[in-house]
C-alpha cells in the first residue's frame, strides 16, 4: 500500500523557540503509526500542523497524494483527514447523539451516516446507553470513548489521535487501546501521539521517536520496545 501521509522537513516555532526542527516521516495506508517523546518534546504541535491548527515555519505535508501544507482545516477535515484532540473538546451542553452528528457536519450521505452511527455504538455500547445524557454527565473514558466516536463519525482516512488515554484509569486505558485496535483492523490508518510508550507501541506498527523537536530514533514497533536505550527512557526499564 501507498504513502498516504508525507511530512517533510517540518518546522514550527513559538516565538523564538524552536518546537520542530525539520522532522520528516510518512505514514502508509492501513497503519498504525505513532509518535512518542517526553512532554514538550513536539508531539501534539506535528498533529495540529499536520491538520493546519497551528501555522508551519516552513515543510510540507501531503495526505493523498496532495499538497494540503496551507489548506483551510475545515477543507482537510472534507478530505477526511480526521484530528481527534487532546483533552477530547466535547460539546457538554449537548447530548451524546448531538456530538456524534457534529462530527459527520461535512457529510451528505445519510445513509453512510446511519451506518457509521451503529458502527460507533457497537464499538461503545455504553454510548448508547446514554445516547440522549448531555456529555457533560459523561465520565472521563465516556467522554474519550464520544471524542472517538465523533472523530469516527467523520469517516476518517486517517485519524489523528492525541493522548486519548491522558487522565484515564489503568482499566480504561486498555479498553481504549483495544477500541482503537479495532478501529485499525476496521481499516482506519491511525496516526497516535500518547504518553504512554508501551501501550502505544502495542498497538502499533511503527514508531517515530520525538527528541526536542527532531526525530531522534524510528523503526517497528516490536525492534524499539525491545530497544535498550528506549526502555531505558520510556518503558520504564
């Protein structure tokens, strides 16, 4: 399968700092790829200036074989290049099922829609279950688990997940990397920003290890979890 995700050369600053130096990757249909590194190290600003949130210094990104380094985010979304945000960005004045339509704003096929509306609560049956509660009545990995399912509701050629397992319960962690195994096997190529190395390295296919900015290690997920150095910095161990 092709490069359905080029980066080149990516630089971003804040001001005078530098929070990427030129960082190159690709990532290929049907993977699963993720990026990992300590905090500040650049992994939430690649996801927000992969999909435009954040302004690019200068580097490409193209996502199906087009150039989308300056496009409109909401023009990205219409691609179907999908950004599910850290810290989730629910609506909690609205139900569940009012955030799960929001995610399919873009689309005008009904039927799709529909479909994608039980795919969702087959993945999350406890969505269902609380289909009319407003959001904010939600526990933390019921919120993760609607921030999912809304990003799925986009119908997604590639998801763009930032720390979806942030504040949860150990228990909960491991439904949602299973929940987001599923979703990979459904055929969704995933790119997956978490703080959790050996979770997100389970779930994988490649890694790209973050360093200040720079792509400091790459390669399977199975050769860095056995990688000495990576243990040592973030496998605890």
């Amino acid at each position: 399968m092709g490069s359905l995700l080029e980066v080149n050369n990516l630089c971003v600053s804040y001001g005078t700092i530098k929070a990427l130096r030129g960082i190159s990757f690709s990532v290929d249909e049907g993977e699963v790829i993720t990026l990992i590194g300590s905090n500040g190290a650049g992994k939430t600003t690649t996801l927000q200036a992969i999909s435009n949130i954040l302004k690019k210094e200068s580097g490409t990104v193209i996502f199906g074989g087009e150039d989308i380094t300056t496009r409109a985010p909401d023009r990205i979304v219409q691609q179907g290049l999908i950004h599910v945000p850290e810290g989730r960005r629910i609506f909690h004045n609205l139900s569940v099922r009012e955030n799960l339509e929001l995610g399919a704003f873009l689309r005008k096929d009904r039927d799709g829609i529909k479909r994608d509306m039980e795919k969702v609560f087959e993945l999350f049956p406890r969505l269902k279950e609380r289909i009319r509660q407003n959001a904010g009545t939600l526990s933390g990995g019921e919120l993760q688990m609607l921030a999912l399912g809304r990003g799925l509701m986009a119908n997604p050629k590639l998801l763009l997940l930032d720390e979806p397992s942030m504040g949860l319960a150990p228990i909960l962690v491991d439904e949602i990397f299973s929940i987001i195994q599923k979703i990979s096997e459904d055929g969704t190529t995933i790119l997956l920003v978490e703080q959790n190395a050996y979770k997100a390295l389970s779930v994988a296919d490649r890694a790209y290890i973050l360093e200040i900015g720079s792509i400091a290690k790459e390669g399977n997920a199975a050769d860095l979890t056995a990688d000495a150095s990576v243990k040592a910095a973030y496998l605890g161990g």
